[in-house]
C-alpha cells in the first residue's frame, strides 16, 4: 500500500542495500504507552515481523497491544521476545520505542548514550525529565514532529483522517518501519542526515537540547540540529 502525497513525502526510498547482509546486530527495545499523551497508532505484529526479517532483535513489553486488543502472543510468533520488566528490555536494546511519552522511572533506567523514539507532548516535560536526558547524553525523537506536505504532523494527520483504523496503521506502519530501519543500521549522525523524518523528529543529540519550543518553555539553550550535524565551515 503506498501512502497519498499528503503522508508519503517524508518516508525515505527503500535502502538499496541488503539490510539483512549488514554484519552488525542491534535490538529494539518496544514498551508499552502509559499517559494521557498516547498514539492509537501502534507498532504491530505486522512491522515487528519486517524488522525480525531484517535481522533485527525485537524485545517487547507484555500488554503492548491491548489497547488495539492485539494478544501478546502475535508479538512472540513473528519473533519477539517477550518481557514483564521494562528494566530487562532498557538494559538490552541499542533503541528504545514508546507510543507515549516516557515517564520519568523510564528516563532513570536509561543506559549512557541510548537512543529513545516516542510520541511526546512537551506540555507534559517536567525539568527532572530534560535533566535525565541531558546528563545520560541520550538522543531523543518524538516522532509525531514529522512534518507532512500540508504543514501538519504526518501521524497527527493519520490520527485525525477519515480513514479506518486498519489503512491508518498500514500507512503508519509505511511511515515508521524505515524510521526505526534507518536509525538501527546507522549511526545516528547519518540517520539524521539522510532521513528527513528523523531530522525533524530529533529533540535531543547526544543531551544536546535541540527543540526551541521546549528550550523556550523552561528557558533553557539549545542548539540547532543542522548545526550540530553538518559541518558548515
């Protein structure tokens, strides 16, 4: 299924290598959403089986896919590990996937330099949050900061689309599978720099605070991400 021209510009061309050939291994980290600050549009048996195939390790929280009624079952039969204590899966993955926001227990858990993909409100950033991810040097992306062709966030876009739930989730599935792809089998410089979804989703770089909106809201500095992933001398 391809996704219309209002959600499909910013979803990178399939990767002309064999993605399964790379000879390094990387595990994702998927935990279940908690808050008000949540997406209907999950990641589902569907995408965990693309990444398995992909030579991908995928560690998933129990309870997942309950809000979509999906069985944590479906998660174990295309590959998934499945775990109670989301300690087990922060300590092991390279990359960490999350619905909603993280909550601050979550952010406590992270290991140096990890890197985090979520759904965020910053209305709901409290300053202990940004301290974790500042002094833990992570990199951070809230993915609904994609912005689409008509201005608007592309999973917003999805989220309020007269469309039924399951062409919403393929189309997602369209939108976040090679996000999360190209952020595995890169380094996170490069992933920047050659997705534009990623690109714009990217809050903090290495505990650098990149987003003006939430430096503005707690008066903090922050740097622009092009300045810190390109070099312009």
């Amino acid at each position: 299924m391809k996704m219309s021209d209002s959600f499909f510009e910013l979803n990178p061309e399939e990767e002309s290598l064999d993605l399964a050939s790379k000879s390094h291994f990387r595990v994702l980290g998927i935990l279940k959403s908690s808050g008000s600050s949540s997406s209907d549009l999950i990641i589902t048996p569907d995408i965990v089986k693309k990444l398995v195939d992909n030579h991908i390790k995928v560690l998933v929280q129990r309870g997942v896919g309950e809000n979509r009624n999906i069985k944590d079952m479906a998660y174990a039969d295309v590959g998934a590990e499945l775990y109670d204590d989301p300690l087990i899966i922060v300590s092991s993955s390279s990359i960490l996937f999350k619905s909603s926001q993280f909550n601050s227990f979550e952010l406590l858990l992270l290991k140096k330099e990890q890197t985090i993909v979520s759904y965020e409100n910053f209305n709901d950033f409290i300053l202990p949050d940004i301290q974790s991810l500042f002094e833990k040097r992570i990199n951070a992306l809230s993915y609904n900061l994609a912005i689409g062709k008509n201005g608007k966030s592309i999973v917003k876009s999805l989220e309020d689309s007269t469309l039924n739930a399951a062409t919403k989730q393929a189309l997602f599935s369209d939108f976040i599978t090679p996000f999360l792809t190209s952020l595995i089998f890169n380094p996170f410089r490069y992933a920047v720099q050659t997705n534009l979804a990623i690109l714009q989703s990217v809050y903090f770089y290495q505990g650098i605070l990149t987003n003006k909106e939430l430096a503005e809201r707690f008066q903090l500095p922050w740097k622009d991400i092009l300045l810190l992933c390109w070099n312009w001398n």
